[in-house]
C-alpha cells in the first residue's frame, strides 16, 4: 500500500471532486491522507510523496518547500490560469497577489498536471514537467442516463458564480433579445442569483437556485430536465484555459450545451457562439427534438469513449509510477 499526502486547500469544492481526492481516491494500492493546513514534517515523512492542489499562498508554498526538504516527489495541480485572471473576477487581487508564490511553488514541483492544453502552454515554461490531464466523467459513481424526451423542459440553465458576473455582462443584451423572442422558455441560474437580468427577464420565466454541492450536481440537474445549459464567458486569455466542465455537466443532465467559442468547447454537439449570442441560442431553442437528441447524443459519444474518468485515471496510475516512484 502506498501513501499519498493531499494537501487539498478546497477541500470539498469542485476541484476536490474533477481532481483531487475524488479521482486518487480510486487508484487500487493507493493509501490517500487529505489535509487542509498544518502540514508538518511528520505527515510528510509518513508518505511516499505529496499532490498540492492549486497552491497560490505563502502556506500552501511552505507545504511545497518542507516536502522538497524531505525528500519527497511533489505534484502539483492547476485548473485554472491564474497568471491572466481578469479584473472583473471576484479573486483578481487574490491571485494578482500571489503570482510570486505560484511561481516559486512551479519550479520546486517533478510534475505538474493541468486541465486544458492552452494551460499547459502557460505553464511549461515555469516548471520542469507538465501534464495534460483533463477533467472527466466520473463513471465509478455515476452512470450517463438517456434523454428523457417526455419529461424534458423548455428550460436554459445556467450554473456558475458571483465571479462570473462579468462574463454575463458581457452577453447580456444577447440573452435578453433571445428571452423576449421565445417567451415560452423559462431560464434558471443556478448558484447565484445576477441581478443584472433583473427588470430584463419577465419574473415568471426567471428563477434562481442555490448552489448544489458537486457530488449532487449530476443527479439534481438529470432532475431539472433542462433542455440547455448555457456557458457565455468573455474571450480572454483566462477563459481560453478553462476546461469543459459545465458541458460534461450539461450532458449527463440530457441538455445540450451553448457556449462561447473558446478551444475547450469546440466539442462535437456543443453550438458555440463567437459574435452573435442571440442567434445562437435561438438555433437551439428552435430545434426539435430530434435534432436536439442528435446533438446530445454526438456530445455523449464524445464524452463516454475520451473523457470517462475511468480512462483518464490511467495518466494518474502512470504519474504515480513514473514520477512519483509508486510501483
């Protein structure tokens, strides 16, 4: 049995459940012990290396120094590029703030794995090994459940948070133009409530819904029977690094995804938008089912044979062994 430190800063966020803990704890052999702060030479000496999850502050660089101290392979992990975060994001200063940390946690670290390959262009010139490993699927809990035609609704959901706000400013006049051309749809913001679509959505097609907690994300939004999840996000280098999330996300629910034109979404069933917004989601609101089923299912295809965590479980195993020293 081998033993792995998780240093998991948020622990029980979205990154624990597509990164961290949630896809090592699968690993057979794998002895897995997840800290949050207090980390001391002891905890690292007990285990054969050490996975930091997204380290940004002074802490989370002293847990990178102490295991380089002792001896011990560190492994990083990064789903986000925090180097261009943007000024309209809520952790702008944050981030901004700890670009002198991240850099030096980047240059102690034997491997550091990133969702997305534009991230990993950020980043390989700050470390000595980066890995392309995308977020997945979890087909050890969950299993893809069929589009539920009869039951699906004439519903466009959103999911996201407050640091989102300025992405949804950005396509706002669009969103609307489209609310008030298909009066019949109804559009649901899930984890936050922007009142920037007040006064601009009618009030009995608005609703809001508070945050679900990740496990339950698949699960409550099968629920839902949204027939679109929509991703509007700002063209910028930060959002050009983003992963797919909300479109794996969209596709267990049986929704077809809209979003921005960004590499990660040029996916086979998602319709991007590069200008027009409007036009976009209309094309999809319009659709029949038939042609809304065809979407899902190239979506669904795509995800079951490249993206189940069953498979990208494999790269894990294959860090473990190689650059970990886990045989």
């Amino acid at each position: 049995m081998k033993h792995l430190l998780i240093a998991d800063h948020g622990r029980g966020n979205g990154t624990s459940f597509y990164r961290g803990v949630v896809p090592l704890s699968y690993i057979d052999g794998l002895d897995i012990q997840v800290v949050k702060d207090g980390v001391d030479w002891i905890d690292i000496h007990q285990a054969q290396g050490v996975y930091v999850q997204r380290p940004f502050t002074k802490g989370h660089l002293s847990i990178c120094e102490l295991t380089k101290r002792c001896r011990k392979p560190l492994w990083i992990d990064y789903d986000d590029n925090f180097f261009q975060c943007p000024s309209y994001n809520g952790a702008y200063e944050t981030y901004a703030n700890s670009k002198l940390y991240i850099d030096s946690a980047l240059r102690l670290a034997d491997v550091v794995t990133v969702s997305t390959p534009r991230l990993k262009e950020e980043l390989i010139p700050k470390t000595k090994c980066v890995i392309l490993l995308p977020n997945a699927f979890d087909d050890y809990m969950y299993e893809f459940q069929p589009r539920d035609k009869k039951n699906v609704k004439n519903v466009i959901h959103w999911r996201g948070t407050p640091t989102h706000d300025g992405d949804l400013l950005e396509h706002r006049e669009a969103i609307v133009k489209a609310h008030k051309e298909r009066l019949d749809w109804a559009w649901v913001f899930v984890g936050h409530k922007p009142h920037l679509f007040d006064g601009h959505i009618s009030k009995d097609r608005l609703a809001y819904q508070h945050w679900i907690s990740t496990p339950d994300m698949y699960p409550e939004f099968y629920k839902m029977r949204p027939n679109i999840l929509m991703v509007p996000l700002k063209d910028n280098a930060f959002n050009r690094s983003k992963s797919n999330i909300a479109w794996i996300e969209a596709t267990a629910a049986g929704a077809v995804c809209v979003a921005s034109d960004l590499p990660e979404f040029r996916r086979p069933g998602v319709r991007t938008c590069s200008f027009d917004w409007m036009e976009g989601l209309l094309s999809v609101m319009s659709m029949n089912e038939k042609e809304l089923n065809d979407m899902y299912q190239k979506s669904l295809n795509y995800i079951h044979e490249n993206l189940r965590l069953s498979h990208i479980n494999k790269i894990r195993y294959e860090i473990l062994k190689e650059v970990m020293g886990y045989s």
